[in-house]
C-alpha cells in the first residue's frame, strides 16, 4: 500500500532529514554489481551517468545510519547498474513480499487465461465456486466478477484499511475457514463502483487460479512463471501461527528475483524472447481501471506519480508493507527495487524519497 492518512507529516519530515543528509560528507566506494549467470544482465553505473554525487552521498548515509532498508537494486535499459544491501541482509536471502504478491498474483491470472484455464476477466466468480460454496447466496453475489477482484471493486464488506469493516484481513486471519467466510461477506457496494484494499479478494483469485488449473498456486507459479525466469529460490508462507491455506500465503523471493519480475512486466511479459505473460495482459495490469485512496489502480497493480527536477514520472508499482517496492519507469527504461522491514511504519515509503532525490535525477 502507499501512503495512508496520518503518516504525511512524518512522512514530510523523513524526506527533509533525508535531503539534509545527501549532502554530508561521504567515503562511499561503488562496487558494480556482479555478473551471476542467473539470466541479469550487469553494467557499471559509470557508463551511464557521470553525475553521481547524490546518489553516493545517500548510498553512505543509508550505511552509517539506522534504517529499515534491506536491498536495493536498480536496472536502466534491463541491465543491473547497482546492487545494495543493508542492515546485515545477503543477496542470497528470500525476503517476505508481502502485498507485492498481489501484483504477482495478478501475473499469474494473467498467464490462468492465456492458458485458457480461465475464460476472460467477466467470468462470474459463481462459475468457479458456486457447485463447493452452495451455501453463499448467489443471486446476489454472482455479479461479482474477476475483474472486480483485480481492481479490488467487489463490493463486499473487504476493506483492510478498516478496521470496523468484516472483511478487513486481520478478522479473517482469525477465522477457521477463510474462503467461506469471504464468499459469505454482505455486499455494501455494487460490483464494480466502488474500490476499497482487500487482500481477501486477491486470495479468492488464488482460489479460482487453483480449482481452475487443479494446482495449487505455488505449484502453477512454479511451473508457468518461476521456472521459465530461473527463479529456483522462493517459499510461501505467512506471519500467522495457524495453518494457512497455500491460496492464502504470501510469497518469499531473493531480490535478484523480484527483480526479474520487474523486468518481465517492464519488458511487456517477454523474458528472453519467450512470452511468458501476453503484452495485452500487461497492459491492461498496469493500465488504470479504477482509483483507491485518490491513486490510479489497475489489475493489483499502482500507477503511482514520482517527480523529479520539475518532471513528473508514472510508475508502475508494485507495493507490499514494510517497505518492499516494484518501480517501473517505462519513459527512463528503469526497473527499481526495495526491500526493507519497516513493517507498519512511515519508514517504509524512505524508497520514494530515494527514487525522486536520488534514482531518477540520474537519467
């Protein structure tokens, strides 16, 4: 998520110190990134831009000071420029996405329809758990569709950034049966007007990817997805000391990874010469269909505004709490990422003061 209401001041004052501090003085040595064989393209940062001062003068302040980063790594015309770590983190760790593995998820309904498994995004969601969940009142809830899940529009009583609201993911987590109980969730809104966060929603698109495919969602996302990109490192798993359903659990990735599927997105689902996604599919994910909290939305994926030196730049995001960031600048060519810890803290949006202080001046 992005920012919500009561964390723009410190917010403001994050930004502030973290201006102040670019420009103190610095011993920060730029190590290029590695070459792996593990299908990333490397390139030294110098052979782009010469103009580095802010970007190392940060770089040394975000090592000599506390912060909640982990990694950060970034990729201009899909080559790997710079490669960080923090606070003890190894490039060889998996990380918690968090709600990044909605965007993910997003991917992976994508690839469900090219594979025909899933028809189109006006299905019902009555087609595909009505005959198991007889007991949901369907003349009401059939309206509700998979788009209306993507663009978290159902209209059910699913709002995380509510905690009176039923369905917001905290209540469910404490339930026996989760897909039940938000398929049982009253509708407040009609399908399709209103969109409100809902993290259960993108479970039930899980659901739907594994009762269409007859996989589990780690099983078809291994085959259709990490397999094809080389991504041998990854776990599902999840915060909570309940069995949990694999529809439910939230991915874990090494940022080398999670890079890779910044750049599929980047590179309109096309890996290699191999299309893993459709180009269509990644249009319309990354394209706007709806807005929550004032920000431009499309399939589990932010269309999110960074300015910088008076420009101002659409990003492609993909977000997940604690500071976990996919940026695509399709107009600089540019792939970010961060991972950090800063779970349910201002802190976590440090990375939008470094891409529009320090990244994005660079090109």
């Amino acid at each position: 998520m992005y920012l919500k209401s009561g964390s723009a001041k410190l917010l403001i004052i994050i930004i502030f110190l973290c201006a102040i501090r670019a420009y103190a003085q610095y011993d920060y040595n730029y190590p290029p990134p590695i070459e792996k064989n593990d299908g990333l393209e490397v390139a030294s940062l110098l052979e782009f831009t010469t103009d580095t001062t802010n970007l190392f003068k940060l770089l040394h302040q975000l090592k000599e000071h506390e912060n909640h980063l982990h990694s950060m790594l970034f990729f201009k015309d899909g080559q790997l420029l710079l490669e960080e770590y923090f606070n003890g983190q190894k490039p060889e760790e998996v990380h918690d996405l968090r709600s990044v593995t909605k965007s993910i998820r997003a991917l992976l309904v994508g690839i469900a329809i090219d594979k025909g498994f899933i028809k189109s995004v006006d299905d019902s969601i009555e087609k595909y758990f009505g005959t198991v969940y007889s007991e949901v009142d369907w003349s009401v809830k059939r309206k509700i569709t998979i788009e209306n899940l993507l663009t978290m529009s159902s209209g059910l009583d699913c709002n995380d950034w509510n905690k009176k609201s039923k369905g917001q993911e905290d209540r469910v987590h404490k339930k026996k049966d989760w897909i039940t109980y938000t398929l049982q969730l009253p509708l407040v809104n009609e399908p399709g007007t209103v969109s409100n966060y809902c993290s259960m929603g993108t479970v039930l698109l899980a659901e739907i990817i594994r009762i269409a495919s007859g996989m589990e969602i780690d099983e078809f996302a291994q085959k259709y997805l990490f397999e094809p990109l080389g991504i041998i490192h990854q776990k599902w798993g999840h915060t909570s000391s309940k069995e949990v359903i694999t529809s439910g659990k939230r991915l874990y990735l090494r940022s080398r990874d999670l890079a890779k599927l910044g750049l599929l997105v980047a590179n309109q689902g096309n890996w290699k010469g191999n299309q893993l996604v459709s180009s269509n599919w990644i249009m319309e994910a990354t394209t706007s269909k709806t807005k929550i909290t004032n920000l431009d939305y499309g399939y589990l994926w932010w269309s999110i505004p960074l300015q910088s030196n008076g420009n101002i730049l659409v990003s492609k995001t993909a977000t997940g709490n604690g500071g976990q960031y996919i940026f695509i600048i399709p107009d600089n060519d540019l792939v970010v990422i961060f991972t950090g810890d800063a779970y349910n803290l201002p802190e976590d949006k440090l990375p939008f003061t470094i891409m529009q202080k320090a990244i994005l001046p660079l090109f």
